[in-house]
C-alpha cells in the first residue's frame, strides 16, 4: 500500500481530475484542493466557502481519495439532495476514478449508502410479514391501488440489482413502499432473517464497507452519529456537502412526533401477539389521547398541560403493560418473527417518543431545557388531526460530541458566510466563535477544548460587479400581511416587461406566488407558469427552454433551480425570508438566546432569512457568460438596522435603488 509521501500530490491528481470532466483549472478550486488536504492531514475542521463555478466537488474529491488510499480508510462525502448524490455517483467520481488510477496505481473505489427504509425488504415481499395495509389506509380504493403498486414491486424484485427505491421509475407512494420496506429498529438482522444473505441494505452496506469513498446524505450520517447505532463504515474524515442545510437535516432527524393514530396502529399489531385485553388498553390510550389533542390549541407548549399529562402517562402505562406481555424474543415462532418485530418497533417508538415528552418538562427554565414541544395539525383539510412534536432546542452540542469529536470534519457550501463570516453557522454547528468574533454577547467564555477549525472563502469565478445588479425598491412600502399590495405587482409587471420574460419569481409563500401570477399573466404578452400548475422539475425544464418564459414559485425554487443562459435573466424576491414568527422552534431558540444574553432575531429569524436569501440570490448567475438582476422587493433591506447583516451576506452585486437604470439594463440583455 503506497505512503502519503509515495503518491502524487493533490495539485497534479488535480490537473488529472479536471482533464477528466473536461473542465479548466481554476484558481479558488487550487486553493480549496490545498486547504482539504491540509486539513486531513492536520485534523483541524474546516468550513469552505466557494461559490458557484469553482469547481468544489473536485476540490474535495481528489484529497479525499488521496487520504483514504494513503491510510486504508474511508472518507465519507454526505450531501443534503438527490441531485447532487447522483452527480457525484454517476458523473464526477467514475470519470475521477478512471483519471486517478495511472497515477495512484489502482482505482479508487466509491459506493453510495442510504437509509434501510431505502431498500426493498426480501423478506417483507415473500410474505414475512401480515401486516394489514388497512393499518394505514382505510379508503378500499386506496387499497386496491396499492395493490397494484405492490405487483409492480414484485416484478421489479425479480430484475433490480441494488433493491434501491430510487431505481423504481415511475416510483410508487409513501404508503405503498412500506409495503416491502423495514426501519432499522423493525429489520430481524442479517443473520436472523430468512433472507439475510441476498438483503439488499446488508450488501450496500457490505459494499460501502469496502470502499475508498462513501457518499450518503445528511440525515443517515446524523442517524450515524445521534443514535448510538452505527450505519457508516468505520471513518476518519466527514466532508459535508451543501453544508448550509446540516443543522436542520440533524434537527429533522432528531425531532420526534407522536399521534394518536400512531399508538393505534401499534395496538392493532400486537392484537395477534398479545392477550387482547392488554392491547385494547393501549388502543384506548391512545384513543384518549386523540381526544384530549383535538380540544387543545395547535402552539408551543411552555408547561405540559394537565389532560395531556394524564393522556400521555396513560398510554406510556398502557405501552408497559404490552412490553410486559410481548416478552423478549421467542425461538419456538421463527416464522412469526418479522411481524413480532415490527411490533416491538412501533411500540419502542411509542413509548420512547412519550417518555421524552412527558421528560421534556422536568427542567423549569424552558431557556435551559434540552426540547422545545409542540402540537401542530396534520392531515388533508376536512381531516386534520393532532401531532405532538419534540424538537431539540439546540443540535450544535450533538454535532460537537458526535461529528466533530469523532471524525475530521469539512464543511462547504456556496452559501456559508453570512454578514460576512462564518460564525453564524458555526456557531450553530457547535464550533467556537473565530478569533475575529470572540467576545460577542452570544458568545460563552473560551473553552480550552474545543474543537479547532478554520474557515477559508474562496471566492467566485464570477465578476458579480459586473455581470449582475442588485436592486432594492426603497420606495415601496413595507411588505404587509395581506398579500402583495398593488404597488408590489405593479413593480414585479414592469421587471417581466423590461427582461422580456425570462423571470424567476421567488416568493415566500404559495399564496403570494399565486397572487402575483393571476395579477401579472393578464398584464405581460410572455408566457408565466406558476408552482404547482405541473411538477416543478418539467416547470423547471419549460422555464430553461423558452427564453421568454417566466416562472413564479416558492421555497423548493430558492435552491433548487440551476439554469444557466439567457433564460434567467432577472430574479425578482417579493420579501425577506424571515421565519414565521409562530414557528414553535425558532421563537423558543430566539427566546433561550435572549436569555442567554444575545441577540435571538438576529443569531436566529436574520441568519435563517440571510441564508435563503443568498440561496436565492446565487440562482442569477449559473455560467460565465451570465448577466442579470436581482430584485428585492422588500425595502427593509436598506433601511433596517439589520439590512447591513443580510447585504454582507450576498453576492458582491452592483447596487442601485433606481428602477429606471434597472429596467434600461433589461431591456439591453433581452436585445443581446
């Protein structure tokens, strides 16, 4: 096995890798390649910024391999979407794999790792379980259609090599795949299961085992580090992709609910397992509980009210008494033993999830306490039912424990720094201020422990001076809460005219997305299509292939769209992206870090808006040839004191505040 010092170094592994996906050197992408590998090497975490074009994949991929050949180990590369999962499996690392072996003398090795909710269950097909589909639906139509869908994933088992969910194409729904699928807490074992030896999680995870290069997503590498139960191959070194999205795909994963239809459906599974009077209890339990969270109000819950602590310690009694009965595992019913499994699973989860929220109390300063709980409403209108949720207030201290404490972590991003640094994300990543920042109100007296990172911008390969305008509307009003006042579309109108289409609208809400396309499509002569008037993936393609369309959505369309070219040549923000002040989490984290001392809007509500903003921001400019506008509606951005915080953290554009320069500009663009 070759040393580090017996092979190439990055820079020329580099230039091959470039050579491979047939793209240019650029300077940032150099500086991150060093900066990666200094870092393995040291130990010291470090968070990159580098923007769109420079080539980051590569800046990280190529020390990666490196690191792992040079020490027999495995790196893992985790990211937040699909898309960049399948860019990185299907397109970056067999061309970089195929270029590194001349010079590493063999080739590099990768495989891609989910979930085990991602994989078809062989044992779960052919019958292991009884489960009745009527567990979860209750429409007969519905279960007709799902028994189609379930002979289609027969079929597909007899030819799918990877059992992987994604692969099924047209895919099937939610519902229908938990038909032939297992959580990790219902799976019987490899060596217990019937089928163990052709699982499908099993060989991916035998497979990742032996690879030089993991690639996984956010939530399975906080499954990883949070549960106690390892999923990855053993490792050294984390690098997170799209690593502005890691705190809530941790708190997502670390956040649990709890309805009354839940401990129903566990109830019933055990109804042929234990004696039926013992199950009835938790079936009622949990029936009283789904009583007692239709006459409370969906909210934050400060202190744990009366009927739903008597509610909640009924069924957590009730979960008991079946523990009790279920007994541990019976050797005599091997063929029983799936469905006994996922038993025991739901009613784990049951009493796991009430047991934490009934816990969750027990500190009085809800400053100090480690969950924030909430009853929220779920469900299609007509039918909406409670569902109580426990969050965790903070997720900075388990990534510290469990990621940084455990593995050399690097972090990028086109989108880290935000008013101009990184210590508002590290900070909520667990990583102490930088020295620059030390000795803010919200920051805690240095701790000679704690983790040692570094954060280092790389820059653009964009001219953002001069290839992109940012306008602000200063003079229209504040924006209100009753939809977009006519001055607002009178200035979205205008912008389409003057660009002549080629608009993305990005909107906070769906009904301001929709407001604004009624009132302009019968102002403009281009077409405008609207979020949810198709998939938004073939909305995305229509936008990209007609130069004078205009597209108008919400969230999902802040980061997900990439669209080089004349056909996105003006962005259009209606307001700042601020959370909703009734969001039960951000309202308990701005409040525990005014307690705290600090700043809660703007350590909290500003960094979430100034995120999404220069998410949003960076859709303009996709290709070097690309020009363009961004247009802020919300005039706050110039004249609130925390307009400052949020303008460091976009894009270096050219500002104006003069709508007239901003629409000669278009009109010059649409002429080119």
């Amino acid at each position: 096995m070759p040393t580090t010092t017996e092979l190439p170094g990055v820079a020329e592994l580099l230039e091959a890798a470039v050579a491979s996906v047939g793209g240019a050197r650029r300077e940032g992408q150099d500086t991150m390649a060093q900066a990666v590998r200094a870092s393995l090497s040291s130990g010291e975490h470090l968070a990159v910024q580098a923007g769109t074009g420079t080539g980051k994949s590569l800046a990280y991929l190529v020390p990666a391999i490196r690191h792992a050949i040079a020490k027999n180990t495995t790196v893992v590369v985790s990211t937040a979407t699909i898309a960049l999962q399948r860019q990185l499996v299907d397109r970056d690392l067999p061309r970089v794999a195929k270029a590194l072996r001349p010079l590493l003398g063999r080739t590099p090795t990768f495989a891609i790792l989910k979930g085990r909710r991602n994989y078809l269950c062989l044992n779960k097909l052919h019958g292991g379980d009884d489960t009745d589909p009527a567990d979860e639906l209750f429409d007969p139509f519905a279960i007709s259609a799902m028994g189609r869908s379930v002979k289609r994933l027969h079929e597909w088992a007899d030819t799918t090599e990877k059992g992987d969910r994604d692969e099924l194409v047209p895919g099937v729904p939610d519902a229908t795949w938990r038909q032939v699928s297992v959580t990790a807490r219902e799976c019987l074992g490899a060596a217990k299961c019937p089928v163990g030896d052709d699982c499908f999680a099993e060989l991916a995870r035998a497979e990742a085992g032996r690879a030089d290069l993991v690639v996984t997503n956010h939530a399975l590498l906080a499954i990883d580090a949070l549960e106690g139960r390892p999923v990855l191959p053993e490792h050294d070194v984390v690098i997170v992709d799209e690593a502005h999205e890691l705190v809530d795909r941790v708190t997502g994963v670390a956040t649990a609910e709890l309805t009354a239809g839940m401990v129903g459906i566990a109830a019933r599974r055990l109804g042929k397992l234990v004696d039926q009077t013992v199950a009835d209890r938790l079936a009622e339990a949990g029936e009283g509980l789904g009583l007692v969270l239709e006459d409370l109000a969906p909210g934050r819950w400060d202190a744990l009210p009366q009927a739903a602590s008597g509610a909640l310690s009924a069924v957590v009694d009730a979960a008991g008494s079946c523990r009790t009965a279920l007994g541990g595992e019976r050797r005599d019913d091997p063929d029983g033993a799936t469905g006994r499994k996922i038993a025991q699973a739901g009613l784990d989860e049951v009493v796991d999830t009430t047991t934490r929220l009934l816990g969750a109390f027990s500190e009085p300063d809800p400053a100090q306490r480690r969950d924030v709980v909430w009853l929220a409403e779920q469900g299609p209108d007509g039918a909406r039912h409670g569902v109580l949720r426990a969050a965790p207030l903070w997720v900075g201290g388990l990534l510290r424990e469990r990621l940084f404490g455990r593995s050399t972590v690097v972090l990028t991003s086109a989108t880290l720094t935000l008013g101009g640094n990184f210590d508002a994300l590290g900070r909520q990543w667990g990583l102490p201020p930088s020295a620059a920042a030390a000795g803010g109100t919200d920051d805690p007296v240095p701790d000679p422990d704690a983790p040692k990172w570094s954060g280092m911008d790389v820059g653009s390969p964009f001219a953002h001076a001069r290839s992109g305008i940012l306008y602000v509307a200063k003079r229209l009003p504040p924006p209100g809460r009753d939809g977009l006042p006519p001055a607002y579309l009178d200035e979205i109108t205008g912008l389409v005219e003057a660009a002549g289409g080629r608009t993305l609208g990005l909107f906070s809400s769906m009904r301001a997305a929709k407001q604004a396309t009624e009132a302009v499509r019968g102002r403009v002569d281009t077409p405008l299509l609207c979020q949810g008037d198709d998939s938004t993936m073939l909305l995305v393609k229509k936008f990209a292939q007609d130069e004078a369309t205009s597209l108008f959505g919400t969230l999902s369309l802040w980061q997900g769209v990439d669209v080089p070219g004349p056909s996105l040549s003006c962005v259009i923000i209606d307001r700042i992206p601020f959370p909703r002040p009734d969001d039960p989490l951000v309202a308990a984290r701005q409040r525990a870090t005014d307690a705290r001392g600090g700043n809660g809007f703007l350590s909290v509500s500003a960094t979430h808006a100034a995120l999404l903003l220069a998410q949003g921001t960076g859709r303009l400019l996709r290709g070097m040839d690309d020009r363009g506008v961004v247009a802020i509606l919300d005039p706050r951005l110039v004249t609130a004191r925390y307009g400052g915080f949020l303008r460091a953290s976009l894009p270096p554009f050219w500002q104006t505040d003069d709508r007239e320069t901003v629409h000669a500009a278009l009109r010059r663009l649409r002429g080119a």
